[in-house]
C-alpha cells in the first residue's frame, strides 16, 4: 500500500509541474500570436492565400475530346448489337406476339406503315391487338439513336 501512496504522490507531483509549466509559457505564447496577428495583416493573407491556381485549359480539352468520342460513337451505332442485346428476347423468338426478325410476312404491313411509324412504336412503346411492345424495348437506358438503329436493322433482316 505504500509503493501505491508513493507512485501516486510522484505522479501528482509531476502533474502538478507540467501543469504549471505549461500556463507559466501560455501567456507569452498568447501575446506572441496576438502580435502577429494585428502587425501588418500579411499574417492574415499568408494564411488565406491561394494553394494552387485552376487549370481550365485541360478542362476544355477534355470536354472537346469527349465531344468528339461521342459524336463519333453516335455515328457509329450497330443495330445488330443493340438487337441481340435488348431486342432478341422477344423477336428472335416472336414472344408477346412480337414479329420475328426475317419473317417478311409478318413484317410486311409494319415496314409499310413506314419508318417513322416504327421508329415512334419502338421508343414510346405500342399495345396493339397482336401484341405489346414495351418503350425502348423495356430498357430505357436505350437512346432514341440506338433504338433506331435496332429498328433499321431489324428492317433490313426482314424485307
């Protein structure tokens, strides 16, 4: 019980020290950051200057470049792909009474309505008494672009 009496009373006495210690150096600390503050003010505006600066240049490339990717991806839709990724479900096998692609009778009135006509059933969607076809084929992460590119492709397979 005495070793725990001695142990407690240094460690209060070093307690007790550092504590004064460190409010005996605290004014003077004080005051020095006071002075700095209300000397000239370029304290203030060293500390709120600028890091670094912006660079728009790189920014403006980077969105004319991307520009470019796009209207060249745009130009360069394959039907085909988009049908066997979102449309071959349902016409590769004429579910929902959905025509199947190559079958020319079953086509031929569709493809005499005209383009536009297919075109705006394909993006909005149809319900019709054969059948139903969903907007964007159910997927409408689709653009209108790539919708009808699936439709001429589509088209083309079938005349």
């Amino acid at each position: 019980m005495k070793s725990y009496l001695i142990i407690f009373h240094l460690a209060l006495v070093l307690f007790g020290f550092i504590f004064v210690e460190h409010h005996l150096d605290t004014p003077g600390h004080s005051e020095a950051q006071r002075e700095s503050l209300l000397s000239d003010g370029s304290g203030i505006a060293a500390r709120i200057a600028a890091v670094g600066q912006i660079n728009v240049a790189q920014a403006q490339t980077k969105t004319q470049s991307s520009t470019q990717v796009a209207a060249a991806t745009a130009s360069a839709i394959d039907g085909e792909k988009i049908y066997q990724s979102a449309c071959i479900a349902c016409h590769g096998a004429g579910v929902a009474g959905a025509p199947r692609v190559g079958d020319a009778s079953n086509w031929a009135a569709r493809i005499a309505a005209g383009n536009e006509t297919l075109y705006a059933n394909a993006i909005n969607g149809f319900q019709g008494s054969s059948g139903v076809m969903p907007g964007k084929g159910g997927n409408p992460t689709l653009s209108d672009e790539e919708v009808k590119a699936a439709v001429d492709y589509m088209v083309s397979q079938s005349q």
